[in-house]
C-alpha cells in the first residue's frame, strides 16, 4: 500500500529501537500524560456539569421558573393563569404570593421569604412535596395559619411538627415611621430538605394565609407562577404573556433571583477548565521536548534524506507526523478512558465507601449522597479538539529545526 515518505518515515519513527529507547520513553510519558490530562478534564467537567444539574433540578424547582404579578392584588387568577398556558412553553401555572419577614422564636431570629401556595396545585410547579421529611405539604388549610419550613431552619430553631413559631412581617401603617412589624403566630406542620441554601430561608404557608396576612381578601393572590419547558425561555416567555395582559401585569423570573448562582457557577467551571487545560497543555509541549531530542539523534537520517532528494518541507513533515501521532494517540486514550470514567464515577466512588467504610459524600454535610456526573459531547468534543491542536502546535518549532539541518554539517559530526 503506498504511503507518503513523511507519513512512512515519521510513523516508524515512534518506534522503539534498541539504540533510542529513552527517547521512545520520553516519548511515552508525553503520551501517557497528555491522556491523564485529557483524562482529568473530562471527568472533572463532567462532575461540575453534574453537581450544576442537581442544583439547577433542586434551586429551580423550589423557586419559580416565572411569575405574572399583578401591580395590585389579583382577584381572579383563574384567567391569567388561562392566559399562560395558551403560551406553548408554559406547563402549569398557579397562584402565588411572596412576603419578606422574620421567623422569631425563643429569642432567636432570622430573615425568612414566605411563599403563599395552594397545596394542591403546587405539585405541578414544585418538587417540594417529594422533599418533605416531616409532616404533608396538605395539612396547610386555608385558616389554621400551618407553615412548611425548611430542615436547616428546624434544625437552627429545633423545631418540630406541632411547634409554634412568630412570622414578623413589615406593615405599611400611618405611623411616624411609616412601616410597622406585624407578628403572625404559625404552626409548623411540615418541614422539607433540599439540600441547598433554601433549606435555611424558605417557608410555605397557605395562600390564603398570605391574603389574610396581607390585609386582602381571601381570593386574592400577589401573582400567578409558571412552569416552562425551556428555563432559559422563562424571560422572554413571561415577558411576552404580560405585555399581552395589559399594564396591569409585569413579569418576573428566577434569573432575578438566582441567575447570579448559575453565573457564577459557569464562570467557576470556566475558569476550573482553563487551569485543567494547563495539565494538557503541559503535557502536550513535552513533545517539543522529545522531538528535539529525536532530531538530534536523527541527525545523520536527515542529512541522508536531504542529499537522496528530499525537501526541507518534507523533513518537517516526518517531525510533525511523528508529533502528532504521539498527540493524537495519548488524547484518543484519554478521551476513551475518560468518557468511561465520567459514566461510572459515582459507581467508583461508591465502591471506595464501601470498601474503606468512610462515607465521602455524607448526606449531612454535602446536599447530595453521591458524586453526580453528567457527560456532555459537547466538552469531549473540545477537550479532544484542545489536545489535538496543542500537540499539532507542539510539533512546529522541532520540524523547523529539523528542516534546517545541513547534509554536510550533520554528517561531519555524525
């Protein structure tokens, strides 16, 4: 089969000979460590991508993904919630208040945003229902003033089921100071664990709570939430269905109130893959190394090829050949080996609990049990892409070198 003389020489080049075998090794490390890095970034992608799902999964699902809020209180939300849900991306919507206050209880106090809801249509919008561990989401009933909290606030204030705590709320009042705290007395019939920040600064309470605490009447409501397909369409969504309500309504979404988490946490994977492309980048520009160091050994080869004919061009081509096998062969294995790394990493390090009986991820300290990992094409993609280009790049310099070897002077010192 024929073969160009640059692909041929630079091919059987990467092969030991009994004479060169520490550049062969040379030649193997960088192999070997342009696949650990390749290897590392990958798997370490992977598991940020994964803890950014479970957060998105747990965050995202608590708060709403939009919300339609009526400048006065909504008395019928029946029709604006018909209004949504002719929009294609919107899945459920349902009545909604917000209040800000202060959970009091035995002299300790912390800020607390209280979300009014229907419990039998929360379900369609909130995972909280499948995150209670004390109590039901259901035993809220419109009068009885109940409130679900989260497990951090249960656990700062020791608080059960059945145990009552003070909501101080401000009030617009007529007073010299103009804002007057009203003090609520709740029950606390459930608790719920996300395992997340919301866990110490969210309660629920029954919607029509809120329009009693809220000086409205009981059918009233601040807003109606929604639930999208697409998160990343909630503004332009909730946008589109106030405008087309009138001046009455505005819209409202979750990248107000938790769009500068998930900006952080991509620029925090960002700036994770950059340092993580140094080991690959290392890696690849050990080939330099090694290619130098196989020019200067080859250097009597080349003189011979130049003076049987051939061009500098092809001379640095069988460089580049030999480089870029050694690239693309450490950064195919580390692609390989990483892919199956990020697929089964929760199963690895579960089998490490288990065989040194210490529990990495407690479910006491860390929101989630296990190593999440989720694998995306798209940075495999790039992560190869990167390694293949840096080797390529890695190759340039020892090829010149290479083709500006003169016959004459390498085989006199040869």
């Amino acid at each position: 089969m024929f073969r160009p003389l640059s692909i041929f020489i630079g091919t059987r080049y990467t092969r030991a000979k009994r004479r060169n075998r520490f550049v062969s090794f040379i030649s193997m490390t960088s192999m070997i460590g342009l696949a650990l890095g390749v290897l590392a970034m990958i798997v370490v992608l992977s598991v940020m991508n994964g803890f950014q799902r479970e957060m998105s999964s747990r965050i995202l699902g608590m708060v709403p993904h939009a919300t339609i809020v009526g400048v006065k209180p909504i008395d019928d939300w029946q029709p604006v919630a018909a209004a949504a849900l002719k929009n294609p991306e919107v899945t459920a919507a349902v009545p909604f208040t917000e209040m800000e206050g202060m959970l009091s209880y035995k002299g300790l106090m912390q800020p607390i945003q209280i979300s009014g809801v229907d419990p039998a249509q929360e379900g369609k919008v909130s995972i909280v229902a499948q995150h209670i561990v004390q109590g039901r989401l259901d035993d809220l009933k419109p009068g009885e003033f109940g409130v679900v909290i989260g497990e951090i606030t249960a656990r700062r204030f020791r608080l059960n089921v059945g145990d009552k705590i003070t909501l101080i709320v401000p009030e617009v009042s007529t007073a010299p100071g103009g804002i007057t705290p009203r003090m609520q007395r709740l029950n606390v019939v459930g608790v719920f664990k996300v395992g997340a920040e919301l866990d110490g600064s969210m309660g629920l309470i029954h919607v029509a709570d809120a329009a009693t605490m809220q000086h409205w009447q009981p059918n009233q409501v601040q807003s109606v939430r929604l639930a999208v397909k697409d998160l990343y369409a909630a503004p332009k969504v909730s946008s589109d269905i106030a405008a087309g309500l009138g001046a009455e309504f505005k819209a409202d979404d979750w990248t107000h109130t938790q769009g500068s988490l998930f900006s952080a946490m991509k620029m925090e994977k960002t700036m994770i893959g950059l340092l993580l492309l140094m080991i690959v980048a290392v890696a690849a520009f050990n080939i330099i190394a090694t290619l130098i160091m196989v020019v200067n050994d080859k250097g009597a080869d080349i003189a011979i090829l130049r003076t049987i004919g051939a061009t500098p061009r092809q001379i640095m081509a069988i460089f580049m050949v030999q480089g870029t096998v050694i690239g693309i062969v450490g950064t195919v294995i580390g692609g390989v080996l990483g892919v199956i790394a990020a697929l089964n990493v929760s199963e690895m390090v579960g089998w490490v609990e288990r065989v040194t009986g210490q529990h990495i991820f407690s479910s006491d300290v860390y929101f989630v049990s296990n190593l999440p990992s989720e694998l995306q094409g798209g940075d495999v993609l790039l992560i190869c892409s990167a390694g293949f280009i840096l080797s390529f790049l890695a190759t340039v310099y020892p090829a010149l070198r290479a083709a500006k070897i003169e016959p004459a002077h390498a085989l006199r010192y040869s």
